[in-house]
C-alpha cells in the first residue's frame, strides 16, 4: 500500500512538471497529493479499530427479477459469458450510478453521449441494441429505446448481471448486443436499517435510507434516496483553446465546472413479498425515479431536464407445482415523463437554431411474460416462454420563431400537435437444457420474435415484421479445475420508434430489423485455489445495421449494410491472501464497417485494461484502487475524422468501520475519482477532472 501511495504521488508530481503549470496549481496539487496521503496514513494508524464483528448482510437478492438463475448454473449461462456485480463489488468500487458500476468489467465501455446521458457498449454493440432490465422489467425510454444509467442510483442494488452473446431466448426480443438485468434487494430473515450520507465538491450531497425486514411468511424493502450536486468540476489542465472541447468548439468549454451537469435524483424501491412455503413465492415491486438534470452542451445546444420521470409496476410469482413442473408469471407497467427545455442563458451562448423551446415526452410500456419449466432431471430442462410489451410514445413540442421546425417550414410558433407512435413486441421461446454426462452440458434455444406497429402519427405505417432465431451451446468440464464453452445464435433488433418516426432526426418508416449471427468460444481454469482466469472470443456478423447517414445534407437512419466485430475477452481474479485481492481484465475489439472501407466504429475503443486492488485489515479498514486504461476509438463529424486520446484513470476508495454503539454500527468513507487529474474525452466533451466524496454509513440490526 504504501508503493501504492508513493506511485500517485510520483504520478501526480509528473503530471505538474511536465505540463508547466502556473504556481497557483502547483500548490493546489501539493494540497491535494498531501490530502491524500495523509487520509490514508491517518485512516490506517488512527482508526478506531471496530468493537464487534460484522454481521453478514441482511438484505437477499431478489431472485424473481432474475430471468435465467445463475446462481443454479443453469447451462445457458455458462455456454457463454455472464458476468455478476454484486453490491459488495459496487460498494467497493464507492458506485453511485449503475453506469459507475458497469464501466470495469471486461467487454462493457460506458461513455457519456449528447445530452449528459451514460450508455453501455457491450463487445462493440450500441445500447439500444441492448436490453436493459430492472428484476426482469424491461426500463427503457420507449422512444429511444434505451435507457440512462446515470440516473438509476445503486442503493438499492443486489448485484447486476450482464450476459453478452448468445444469451437466453427467455429474454425475449431485441437482445443482440446483450442484457443488463439490475437485481434490487429484498428483505433478509433478520431486519436492518442502514442510512448513508456522503458530500462532494460543489454542493454535492447523498442521503440513502434502507430499510428491510421479514414478518411471518411476509418480507419486504424500502429505500429512499435523495443525490444534489452543482456538478462536476473538469480537469485543472483542460484546455479551453482546445479545437474538439474547448470555448471555441461545439461544447463552449472554458474550464471550472462544467456547463449543465447538475443534478437532483430521487428514488423510491419498495418490495413486498408473500412465500407461504417454499414451492410458492409472490411479490409486488415498484421502483420510482424522479429527476431534475442539466444537459452538458454539443452542438450548440443548451438543454435541461426539469423533469425526468420513471417508475416501474412489476408483479410477479413462481409457483413448483411438483418436481416436473413450475411456473413463473410477470405483469408489469412502465410509465415514463420527461420535460426538456432549451436554456440559452445569454447572446454569446444563444442558439441560432433551436430545435425546441420545450419538449415533453409521455411514454409507458405494459407488458408480461409467461415461463413454464419442465425438469426431467439429468435427461431435460425444458422452458417454454411467451413475452409481450405493447411501447407507447406522446410528444409535444411548444416552438418559438427560431425554433428549427418553423425555419424548415413546418407547423408555426406554439405548441404543435400531439404526436403518438406504438408498437406490440412478441415473443415465443423453447429452451432445453440436456446433460448426458455430469461434465457436458447442451443448449438448444429458439424463438419466434414478431413487431407489429399500430400508431405512425401521420406517417405511413410500416409492416409488421417476424424473424425466427436460433440458437445453440455447449459447456464441458475438461478437468475439474477447466470449463470449456461455445455458443452461436441468430439475434434481432427491430428499429426503434424514433428511428422510424423521427422527424429531427431522419426517422425512417422502411427500415429493416437489424440481424447478427453471433459466435463465441471461451475457457474458464483455476489454476490454484486462490487464482481463476478465463478467456473469450467473440466474433458477430451483423446484417443491415441502423445509423443516420448524411443524404442531401439531412441525417437519415438508414441500414448501412454489413458490420464485423470480433474480439477477445480476458479476465483474472486473484486471492492473494484472505485480506489481499487483485482482478484484472483486458478487451480488444475490432470493428470493421463493410460500406464505408472497412471504417471502424465510431466511440469503439480498441484497447481496455482494468485493475482492481482491494485489501482489508484485521481492525475494519478497507482500500480498494481502480485504474484503467483505454486505447484506439475514433470520432466521426461529416467528412473529418478524430482518433480520440488515450487515456488512464485512477480512482481509490477507504473505508473504515467504527464498531458499534447502542446496536447501531458506523462506516466512514472516503473516495476519489481520476487521482491524477487527467484531461480526456471520448468525443462527446471533456470529462470529469478530480473529484471527491467523503460520507458516513449508521446500521442497525
């Protein structure tokens, strides 16, 4: 640790000579690398060392928002990659967001895009071609298809699985580039109340309250949280004279905080469950957010969210009629609000094009599913599954004589006529699992996938569309320390609404269903107790791809033809001791546009590396550093080309138990982001500079 400390030091008095920085910042840096050091120094010698041991977490993951149990290694998950986050992983690591808690974990690249909004890339896929879950609810924003992960805090988070390839036909449709299902919490057998409270630079500030217990044959959960900030402030060396990020670019950056990334984040989790016996289990979910945003600039654009709204309904029950026989049911409701507003606040920043003076979004998504399982013990598994979601889309857009729209000639200044597009998703799927032998493990899915539009407000109606795709895998224990798998499988992504729709952005009514036919081979060995490793190849052959083309100076979404993307995955986790971990992983993707010269894909980085170093001392201190490293991803504007800069981040969280008094324990925190202050982006704006957060956590059990 103290090597640890002496390399951010040298890392941080480099950074200074060599950038020849003016003698306020280099005093600023002395300030901060002295904070730094002697927090660590003072938390390990100075401590109070804890007074009881901690008990286990009371809190249980919530299994019927899983889809596919990983926890029972269900063959469908192994024949391919599934990583787990468990909420010991995003506490580690000081998440706040899941987008915080996504971004190391081999495969997965999370960026920031246009309007302040985090995104996953998962092995080279955009996300809306992935499907994003909360306990099996599909939470996206039934316009774009996607959803913003740095609105959706953690606090309530069991753990998050992310399944990459050839995933389960029980997810249903439109999981090509994969599936993020984010598990809450539920109540553990013995009650707890945990409340947590952390501040930052500028004016940042958290309160989280939890609260969970079981009553009889009843549990339940609740937790409440409440985020503020300013926002955040960008790197001591950005340069405002920067051509791509700086005062004089699209971004208008002059340093400081940067423009429009405050924030306020409400959420509600509450869960209520009924198990009479261990064969019947029956819960009732909601999960609310309620949000208030800046939208950090681009393309002259000065936007906000004064009102950012989503909550979920999801009522779900298993019931194991017998050993041969179980059934699982969901019903479950979407409602999403939000209010944009144009925020020009002077001559100098004033938009000479604005696409809106207001814009309000009114969607909901209501849906379920219907999974029937049949275990005929070692000889089958066999799942049958049907899932429906109806998505539904309102606009309004209120326009003044600048607006966009009136300069092309559309409707006149005032609010404009309610646009209203639907569209019914189905699916149908067969599963089995066999096993022959106790080593080999087969894999056979299909799923008969149909999308059926109802409302084009105006534009002409497309067909409706159906696709059937199969897909197959294998896991095979080689020894009992080398698990061996493979898996290949046919996917589809419909177009989303405002790629049908869309006419800011080039809605297109013709365009075809996106289609991959994906591959993978991987190996999993533990070479000794204490060290595990596994590799991945992936290879996906993608069919008529969506994105906007230019076409007579105006942007389409179009299917661009054919796209390769292959690449390896590796990843290693280390026991050093029982108090001492290292996990390290490493990607390389490559992505080759077949139109456009075999062009790789725009924000696709070629390289990543992540490190993280957890220890935990006998008297309740724990540390945990997390660097990483991205290389190789370019930035596509008209005909001009940028190959973004390389970049590693370090960031670092302490943390201290203080035992307990009166049955109520304490945990103090500290963590820091990007140590080394280091001045990046990935073509959407510059990005955050150093930044801390400090807090303290009260349990009672």
């Amino acid at each position: 640790m103290i090597n640890l400390l002496y390399y951010i030091y040298i890392e941080l008095r480099e950074k200074v000579v060599k950038k020849k920085v003016k003698e306020k910042k280099f005093v600023m840096f002395k300030k901060y690398s002295l904070a730094i050091v002697c927090s660590f120094i003072s938390i390990f010698f100075i401590a109070i060392p804890s007074l009881a041991q901690e008990k286990k977490a009371r809190a249980s993951v919530f299994e019927l928002g899983e889809v596919v149990v990983t926890a029972r290694k269900e063959a469908v998950s192994l024949a391919t990659t599934v990583t787990e986050i468990s909420a010991r992983d995003i506490n580690a690591q000081g998440a706040q967001t899941v987008a915080h808690a996504l971004d190391h974990i081999p495969g997965v690249d999370v960026q920031t895009g246009g309007k302040g909004q985090s995104f996953v890339n998962i092995r080279g896929f955009s996300q809306e071609d992935v499907k994003v879950m909360i306990d099996g609810v599909p939470a996206h924003e039934t316009y774009f298809g996607s959803l913003d992960l740095s609105l959706i805090p953690v606090d309530s988070i069991a753990k998050i699985t992310v399944t990459k390839g050839a995933s389960s036909v029980l997810y249903g449709a439109n999981t090509m580039g994969g599936v993020i299902n984010i598990i809450t919490k539920k109540g553990g057998k013995e009650p707890v109340t945990e409340f947590t409270t952390s501040f930052g630079d500028y004016n940042t500030r958290n309160y989280i309250f939890n609260h969970g217990a079981t009553a009889g044959k009843f549990n339940y959960w609740l937790t409440y949280g409440y985020r503020e900030s300013d926002g955040f402030r960008l790197s001591d060396d950005f340069d405002e004279n920067s051509k791509w990020v700086g005062k004089n670019s699209q971004y208008h950056e002059d340093g400081g905080k940067r423009d429009l990334s405050d924030y306020i984040k409400r959420t509600v989790n509450a869960k209520i469950g009924y198990e009479p016996d261990k064969d019947t289990k029956l819960y009732l979910s909601f999960d609310y957010h309620n949000n208030e945003r800046g939208c950090p600039t681009e393309y002259d654009r000065y936007w906000a969210f004064s009102k950012w709204d989503q909550w979920h309904l999801n009522l779900v029950g298993e019931k194991k009629f017998n050993e041969l026989l179980t059934i699982k049911a969901r019903a479950f409701y979407v409602d999403h609000d939000d209010t944009m507003i144009d925020v020009s606040w002077d001559d100098d920043h004033q938009t000479k094009k604005k696409w809106f003076e207001e814009s309000e979004y009114d969607d909901y998504s209501i849906g379920g599913e219907l999974h029937t399982y049949f275990d005929f013990g070692k000889l089958s598994l066999l799942k049958i599954g049907f899932n429906y979601i109806k998505d539904n889309h309102k606009q309004k857009d209120y326009l003044d004589g600048n607006s966009f729209s009136v300069i092309k000639g559309w409707d006149g200044p005032g609010w404009q006529p309610e646009e209203e597009s639907e569209a019914d998703t189905y699916t149908f799927a067969l599963e089995d699992e066999i096993k022959p032998t106790e080593r080999l493990s087969f894999v056979f899915g299909v799923s008969y996938d149909y999308y059926d539009p109802k409302k084009a407000h105006g534009q002409p109606l497309p067909d409706s569309i159906d696709t059937i795709n199969p897909q197959g895998g294998v896991a095979f224990d080689l020894t009992d320390d080398t698990i061996l798998h493979a898996s290949i499988g046919k996917k589809t992504r419909f177009p989303q609404l405002k790629e049908l729709y869309s006419e800011y952005t080039g809605g297109n009514p013709d365009l075809d269903p996106q289609k991959t036919i994906c591959y993978e081979v991987g190996a999993e060995h533990y070479f000794t107790a204490f060290l595990k490793g596994s590799i991945s190849y992936f290879y996906n052959d993608i069919d008529d791809m969506i994105d906007q083309e230019t076409i007579a100076d105006e942007k389409v979404y179009v299917n661009t033809g054919k796209v390769r993307i292959q690449g390896v995955e590796m990843d290693f986790d280390m026991n050093i001791t029982d108090c001492f971990r290292v996990g390290a992983n490493y990607t390389y993707l490559s992505t080759r546009d077949k139109e456009n010269n075999d062009r790789e894909l725009e924000g696709r980085p070629r390289h990543r590396v992540n490190l993280d170093l957890r220890y935990q001392f006998s008297f309740g201190l724990s540390t945990n550093l997390q660097a990483s490293y991205t290389q190789r991803q370019f930035e596509y504007d008209d005909d001009e080309t940028r190959k973004c800069s390389d970049f590693f981040l370090i960031n670092a969280r302490v943390s201290q138990k203080l035992g307990r008094l009166w049955g109520v324990g304490s945990e103090l925190f500290f963590d820091v982001s990007n140590i080394t202050d280091k001045n990046y982006d990935e073509g959407s704006g510059p990005m955050p500079g150093r930044n801390f957060l400090a807090g303290l956590t009260l349990r009672y059990w």
